[in-house]
C-alpha cells in the first residue's frame, strides 16, 4: 500500500495545500527526501536520491497565477494535494556528496522545474523547460513515484541541476517572482528577436507576467506598449514602469490608432480574451507570442494571419542555464518584480485578489517569518 505524504520520506516538511477542486490553501503536514546520503546509504534506506541533491529553507515564494490553475485543476492535471510555489528562494542547509555547485549558506533559487530526462534534444540543448518528461516543482511525480511539493513549505529538496545560484545585489523577496515571472518573459523576448533597442514590444496583461516583461523589454531598449484591460493601470505603467504607451484594450478606437505598429506582442493574459485585435496591430511579419493559458482554446482566423504573414506562437518559462543568465541580466539592470509582501495565513485572501487583478504586482510570501511549525 502507498504510504502517505507525511511517512514517505525522512524528513517531516510542513506547508499550505489545496486538497480539492475549491482551489482553498490550508496547512499540510507531509515529508521530504534526504539530501545529505549517498547512493549506500540512500539503497540502505530505500531512498533513490539524494547525494546530487540540496536542501534549502524556504524564505520566500511568489504566487503566480498557474498556482491558482492548478490549486483548482483548471488545466485538468492536477493531482491532490497540491502544494504550490515556484518562485522559491532560499538558503542551502544541507548538500549531498556528490554536490559541486552549492554549499550550506549559500543563498539560491528553484523555479518550475525539479526534474526531466536529461537525455532528450531539448535537455542536450539546455531547453529543459520543453523536455516531454519534465517533473514540475509541484503537483508531478518525482523520479522516486512520489509527488512533487513547491515552495508554499518550510524546506525544499531538489537536485543542484535544478538550482540556481542568487547573484549577491539581487534582493531576495522582490527577486523572487523572477525565477516564474521573469524566465517566463525573458526567455521569449530574446528567443523571438524582441530584445533589440528600438522594437516596438506590446505587452498584453499587466500582471505579474506582464510588468516584468515592460520591465526587461525596457532594459533591452525596446519601445514598449501596454494593453490593458484596466485603464486604472495607465499611470503606473507609464511612470512606475516606464512604459512607452498604454491602451485600454477593451476600446477600439485606441487599438485602431495602432494598428499594424508592433513587432511583437507578449500575450500574458491569464482569462480568454479577443486574439483578432491583438493581430491587427502588429506590422507584418509580427509575432504574437502566447505566455498566459486560458482555460479554453482560442480562436483565430486564417485570414487574419495570412494577411501580413503574421506568426502565433507560445512560450514555456525557460531552460536553466538561461534563467542563471536572467538572473544575472536582472541584477546587473535593477529588475525586480514590483511586490506585495504578505504572510502566509493570507495566501487564500491574495489568492482572491490574483483573480480579481488587484495585485501591483505580485504576491510573495514571506515564508520563513510566517509559516508556524504545525
Ligand atoms: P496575473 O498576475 O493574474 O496577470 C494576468 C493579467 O491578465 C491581469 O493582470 C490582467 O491584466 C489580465 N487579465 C486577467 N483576466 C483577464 C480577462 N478576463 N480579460 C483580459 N485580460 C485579463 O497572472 P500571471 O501570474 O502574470 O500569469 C499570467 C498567465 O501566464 C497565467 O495563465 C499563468 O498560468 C501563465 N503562465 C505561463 C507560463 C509559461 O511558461 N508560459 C509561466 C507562468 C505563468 P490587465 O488588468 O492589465 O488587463
Ligand atoms: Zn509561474
Ligand atoms: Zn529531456
């Protein structure tokens, strides 16, 4: 018979988890692996891991909107209970033997992935992110047959491959949101040739994706645009963030004055929503590039499409050499994510307000001064 989270592993964790379809976070008491055993002593035990890994308390986690995806099954994979978090930084106590990158002390981060096969193109090429057999943070199986736990705990476990190293002036609550938010825009700016000092970059969604995308776009020297669906959103786009322009959206007129005038456009939005406006202001040849994943499927016309050759395409966070690269990007330019910091006993409320927009601009919890021991 399955042993239950709590008796699975060594080494008793503690954390928030959804338990239904309610998508409701409640405290959950459950077991992480070893880190510090080889491979003897980890057969002695009946453990599968452990000398490639680290441990590392868990001082801050941002909420993204895919937590609230899956805390509520809306991409229909989710297997209970779901401990969500993938915004992770924290502070390495313990290594296994074989460790070369890490040592305890150290500060680091995890993102959205904890394991893949290492042994397919996109793992060769250092595009974990598009790996067939990727293991997400939380809410997948682990190599070992048990499920993956995220950052909304006390503690993490994960293989050094999965670990990043936390450049020294990056601030570590405000930096967090980088290791979702920030290789999630990253990645496909650069990929899709937007990073470029004068491209005309339209960021559609002003969220927790979305201002760190006006934010790195604007460090690429990119000329960017906001549309928004919350014309309330205007000032602090243009003075906060230093976007270029804003448009609501939702009014034609204003998506009428440009049309045909972006090279690309990041679609954050995390709700379905209209895509045909959003391909007629891009010049020809624009990409369209979806981040966010609505529920439902979306609809767009050939015509609109083969009417100025434009190109739709999607992007999934990013692999990990190039997110040690973003955060290095990060810290050098100043990019962090606009936060508001809370405690953990808050996460259902702020999960709440991620749905109703009313977040400037992320969430992050502050794990290690709020999460009481059960
Ligand atoms: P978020 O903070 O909730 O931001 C989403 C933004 O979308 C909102 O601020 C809002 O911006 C806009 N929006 C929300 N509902 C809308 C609606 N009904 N119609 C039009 N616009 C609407 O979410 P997030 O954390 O940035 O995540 C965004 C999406 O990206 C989610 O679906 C998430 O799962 C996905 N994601 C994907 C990846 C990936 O690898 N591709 C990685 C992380 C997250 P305005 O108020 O400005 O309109
Ligand atoms: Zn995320
Ligand atoms: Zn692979």
């Amino acid at each position: 018979m399955a042993k239950s989270p709590e008796y699975e592993h060594p080494i008793k964790a503690y954390g928030y988890a959804a338990r239904d379809t309610s998508g409701v976070l409640s405290p959950f008491t459950f077991s992480r692996r070893y880190a510090l055993c080889d491979l003897i002593f980890g057969s002695l035990l009946n453990m599968s891991t452990g000398d490639k890994d680290v441990r590392l308390k868990v001082l801050y986690c941002g909420i993204c909107h895919s937590d609230l995806h899956f805390a509520k099954n809306e991409w229909r994979m989710s297997t209970y209970p779901i401990l969500p978090g993938h915004e992770i930084v924290g502070v390495v106590t313990e290594v296994g033997s074989k460790v070369e990158k890490f040592k305890v002390g150290d500060t680091v981060g995890v993102g959205c992935l904890v394991g893949t096969c290492g042994s397919c193109e996109c793992c060769a090429n250092d595009l974990e992110s598009y790996c067939p057999k990727q293991i997400l943070t939380y809410g997948f199986l682990y190599h070992d047959g048990t499920l993956t736990y995220g950052g909304y705990s006390d503690h993490m476990v994960a293989d050094e491959h999965f670990v990043l190293r936390w450049p020294e002036n990056l601030p570590l609550d405000s930096g967090a949101p980088l290791l979702c938010a920030g290789i999630t825009t990253y990645s496909p700016l650069r990929h899709f040739g937007l990073d470029k000092p004068g491209m005309k970059v339209g960021v559609v969604g002003l969220g927790g994706l979305g201002h760190v995308a006006v934010k790195f776009a604007k460090a690429f020297g990119a000329e960017v645009t906001v549309l928004s669906t919350s014309s309330a959103k205007k000032q602090e786009a243009l003075q906060g963030l230093k976007a270029d322009h804003f448009i609501v959206s939702k009014d034609p007129e204003q998506m009428q004055r440009a049309t045909s005038s972006l090279d690309g456009i990041i679609d954050t939005v995390s709700a379905s929503h209209p895509i045909e406006p959003l391909l007629s202001v891009l010049k020809q040849d624009g990409k369209l590039v979806f981040l966010g994943v609505p529920e439902k499927p979306v609809e767009i016309s050939a015509y609109s499409l083969m009417m100025g050759r434009k190109i739709v395409t999607g992007s999934a966070t990013g692999g990990l050499k190039e997110t040690q690269e973003m955060l290095d990007f990060a810290a050098k330019h100043g990019v962090t994510a606009d936060i508001e910091l809370i405690p953990i006993d808050y996460v259902n409320t702020a999960m709440d307000r991620v749905l109703k927009s009313d977040v400037r601009y992320r969430f992050v919890i502050d794990v290690a001064n709020t999460l009481k021991a059960p």
